[in-house]
C-alpha cells in the first residue's frame, strides 16, 4: 500500500540482495498499556487480531492469546491460506470470513486507519475496534505487549527477560527467518548460507536442551512461544518447500520431545492446522511450485506416546 492505497502492482513486503532473501521492516507500532497512557488501554473486548493459520508470525500472536486465556477477550479474523492479486483474502462467509468488518481483502482494513498506510500488507495485525485505529503489525510487538498489558501467566518474567531477548534475537535470526532465507535464496550460495545456519542452530538447540525442560531453564517463556512455530511448520513444510532438508525435526530427538509437548500444552493444538500449512506453503509459485501441487504427506505422530521426559513439561 501506498499512503493508504492498495495496488497490486505494489512491490511485495520483502526483497532478494545478492540471492539473498531480506525481510522488511514493520512500521505500524503502537501499544497497548494497562492505564491506557499509550492510547491504547489494556480492555476486554476492544481489540480484534487479523491473522492466518499458516503463517508464523501470526502464529505466535494467536499462541500468546491462547497463553494469556484472551479467546474471548480478542476475536480473530482468519484469511484465507492462499493469497491472490489482492493479497490476504476473506470469503463472504464461513471459517475464512471477517466478522468484525466484512471486508473481502485485508487491505481494505490497513485502508480504514486514520494515518494513511505505506507499507506491505500482512498479518498479524491487531485493530483497535474503539479507536478503530491500527495497533500493531510487528508479531514481535503483539507478543510482548499482550504479555504485559494483559492478566495470565507472565511469559517474560523480569528476572528471564534478558535471556529471553537473547534468545529471541537468536532465534528470529537464525530459525524463524533462516528458513525463510534458504526458502527463498535465489542462488546456491545464499541457500547454502542460509541452510547451514538453520541447522547449526537446530544442533544448538538439541545441545541445549540437554537436562533442560525449556530455553530458559524450568519455566516455559516467549522465547519458547516464539520457535515453535517454525517447529510446528517444519516438517509438513519447511523440510520440503524450503529444501531445509538435511535432517527433519523429528531426527532430533530432545528438540522434538520439546516441539510435541508445547503442542500438548492446553490450547496450543488449536492454533495449529498441518494441512494448511502445507495448502500455504505449497501454493502456486513460479520460482518454488508452478503448478501448486499439494503434497499428500508426510504424516507425522504428534503425540506424546514415546517422548521421553515430555510429559513433565506440559502445563
């Protein structure tokens, strides 16, 4: 969008330097706080998330509300998983709708805020139904300030929260946005990079996990939150449209436990949907998959059954 116009002939939210992949910047990044002095008070009922199943970054905004006990408090608007030459999509009615607006593309809510938007138009973005106002678009920004602004579990503790920073930082980096950056690498030397740092940081993880329940020690944190979507996604996904083939998620074997038993954790399983991962994933592109054909498989057992120590991480 440009100064609040949609076309789409609009260039696309992220470029390609060198062969490599480079994701741009957020630039709507409001806040929520709980006396309101931001403009944005922390309410039952005011804010409205406008996100879609497959894709991460949206992801880890509806696993925080999921945390924080808000699936009442903050409705969501799911787009379809296949974008168009409008972009993020709705239908008229059912599971793929808009209910707060009604709007056929998620375009024309960035159109509707009251300072003119020039940006890429992507999900997560958290409205504001009082104000009718934009809040954020940045994942990350939505994930810290839900936490905060919100009762629940505290998921950044102060005593964690510079290692749980560390992490993230680490994490976005080298796995949430590595395989983004081997996915869609347009020369073998931006790939090879990138695959690499994908799984030296996979290897990392698996090590670290060694006689721990979680990244930062005995407490589930954000920094937890914020990789398993790309775990959730890996196998289904990754693995195979982003040729982050050298070993799946579940050849390792500690990482693996940990992805299953966030899985299990209450409501977790209901942020996530294999099947269209692999629908968004897989969609047609002409560079990655022409003709758009979705892969049957692979089919993958993620209960707790052979995890061994897994069970004691859930809750």
């Amino acid at each position: 969008m440009i100064a609040g116009a949609y076309s789409a002939e609009d260039p696309g939210p992220d470029t390609v330097e060198g062969g490599e992949f480079r994701r741009s910047k957020t630039t709507i990044r409001n806040w929520i706080t709980r006396d309101g002095s931001s403009g944005f008070p922390a309410e039952a009922g005011r804010f409205h998330l406008y996100a879609a199943w497959n894709c991460p970054w949206a992801h880890r905004a509806l696993l925080m509300r999921v945390e924080k006990g808000l699936e009442t408090a903050i409705g969501v608007s799911y787009a379809r998983p296949r974008r168009t030459p409008e972009g993020w999509v709705f239908d008229a009615e059912g599971p793929y709708a808009d209910p707060l607006k009604g709007v056929s593309a998620l375009h024309e809510v960035y159109a509707q805020d009251a300072v003119p938007y020039t940006g890429p138009v992507t999900v997560p973005l958290l409205w504001d139904k009082v104000a009718d106002r934009a809040v954020s678009n940045e994942s990350a920004d939505i994930v810290r300030m839900l936490n905060d602004a919100f009762d629940g579990p505290d998921l950044a503790p102060p005593d964690l929260r510079e290692k749980i920073d560390a992490w993230n930082t680490r994490i976005y980096a080298q796995v949430n946005n590595g395989v983004y950056r081997a996915g869609f690498a347009r020369t073998q030397e931006a790939y090879d990079a990138a695959v690499r740092e994908v799984f030296a940081a996979l290897d990392g993880i698996e090590a670290h996990l060694a006689g721990r329940d979680w990244l930062c020690g005995a407490r589930y944190t954000e920094a937890d939150l914020r990789l398993f979507p790309t775990l959730a996604r890996f196998d289904v996904a990754y693995h195979y449209a982003f040729k982050c083939n050298i070993r799946r998620l579940m050849d390792y074997p500690r990482l693996w436990a940990y992805a299953r038993a966030i899985y299990h954790r209450p409501g977790v399983a209901g942020t996530v949907a294999f099947d269209i991962y692999k629908q968004g994933y897989f969609s047609p592109s002409e560079l990655r998959n022409p003709l758009g054909i979705v892969p049957a498989g692979p089919e993958i057992d993620w209960s707790l059954s052979d995890a061994a120590g897994a069970v004691s991480r859930v809750g």
